[in-house]
C-alpha cells in the first residue's frame, strides 16, 4: 500500500455536522485529501469499493450496517484496508470487537484536531497504536472477567425493566436459573446491584444503548 501524502480519506458517520467537521479539520492539512464522505455503513463499504481510500474514519454506531459490520466488509474486499474507528465509548469490549472486525486503530470522538491528524499519519504509516485512554480501558478489561452470551441477553432484559421470574419466561429458564445468571453477573462486574451491573455493562461497551 502507498504511503505517499496528501492522504486520501473517507468519513463514514450518520451525523452530518461531526462528518463536515472532520472533513473541514482535514481540508485545512494539505496532507491529507478528503475523498469520500458516507451517511452509514451501507454506503461506506460501497464508497470504499468505488474510492479506495488510504485511511477510513468508521463511525461505530451507525443505522442498518454498523461501524464494526461495514468494517468486517470492508476488510473482505481488501484486507490491507486501514480502518479507524470513531466512537464515544471507551468500553474494552467495543474496542476488542472493533479490532477483531480488522480496524487499524479506535478513537474517541472527543479528540483534540491536532491528535486526530497525528494518529491518521501514525496509522498510515503502518503503526498500531492506540489513544491512552482506549488503551486504559482495555488494559483494565484484562483483569475482570467476560460476561456470557446468555449472561449478556440475561442482563439486556433486565436493563429493560423486567423481574426475573419475566426474563426467565421470555428466555425459556427457571427463574432460579435466572437468579444465579444474575448473582454471577454482579460478581464478574463487581456491581453493587442490577441497576449498577446494567451501567457497568453498558460503559464496557456489551451493547450499545
């Protein structure tokens, strides 16, 4: 893959002012080239096969395709595509599954212009780094244990508002069974109670609310 600047670059966010601004933030550098701009993840992979971008800023929560699937996508039709993707949450397991889809890098939305600029050069360049605070996140994330499948879809009903004895009907389980999904739940996330673990679990990023 060329290294040679300008950069082109294509933006992939649902939200028109943040995708306008990123896009006038990099207008201004006359190292990078903005080549593409997309509404959701749909258009981006379409846009990634037409424009072929050196770097793609991938919204994560975006309607119908999200950041994570047009990313999978993306890498299927060139495996060496570089991928950032721009979120809000700092949640380990966003960031793991973000690389797991095959992003180069993972970024918090709130990044100063001049870091933005910085770490598209670095990722273009070949490095793999990422920002200290994602890197903070997923650092901890390696001391607490992993919520199950069904201990996910147990603590999602929940965060619904529903009792035990419901999620155990809607699930097909025992509420007993239900109950200790829940006791293993408050230990792995070291919350105080349901409404803690279902906070704990959304700032980690196990579902996106």
């Amino acid at each position: 893959m060329k290294r040679d600047l300008p950069i082109s670059v294509m933006i992939a966010d649902d939200h028109p002012l943040l995708r306008s601004g990123i896009a006038a933030v990099l207008a201004s550098d006359p190292r990078f080239c903005v080549v593409a701009e997309a509404n959701d993840g749909a258009a981006a992979v379409e846009l990634f096969q037409q424009r072929r971008p050196s770097v793609t800023l991938m919204d994560l929560q975006m309607p119908g395709v999200n950041g994570i699937e047009a990313t999978k996508a993306i890498r299927h039709l060139d495996p060496q595509a570089l991928i950032i993707i721009l979120s809000t949450f700092d949640g380990d397991v966003q960031v793991t599954r973000s690389l797991q889809a095959g992003a180069s890098g993972y970024i918090l939305k709130n990044l100063a212009r001049t870091d933005l600029s910085d770490y598209i050069i670095a990722i273009h360049a070949g490095k793999r780094e990422l920002p200290p605070q994602v890197a903070c996140s997923l650092a901890r994330s390696f001391q607490s244990d992993s919520l199950s499948k069904r201990e996910i879809e147990v603590l999602r009903l929940v965060a619904g508002g529903r009792s035990n004895q419901r999620v155990g009907i809607e699930l097909g389980l025992r509420e007993d069974t239900i109950k200790a999904h829940m006791k293993t739940i408050l230990m792995k996330l070291d919350a105080r109670d349901r409404t803690h673990a279902v906070m704990k679990a959304l700032r980690r990023g196990y579902w996106e609310s």
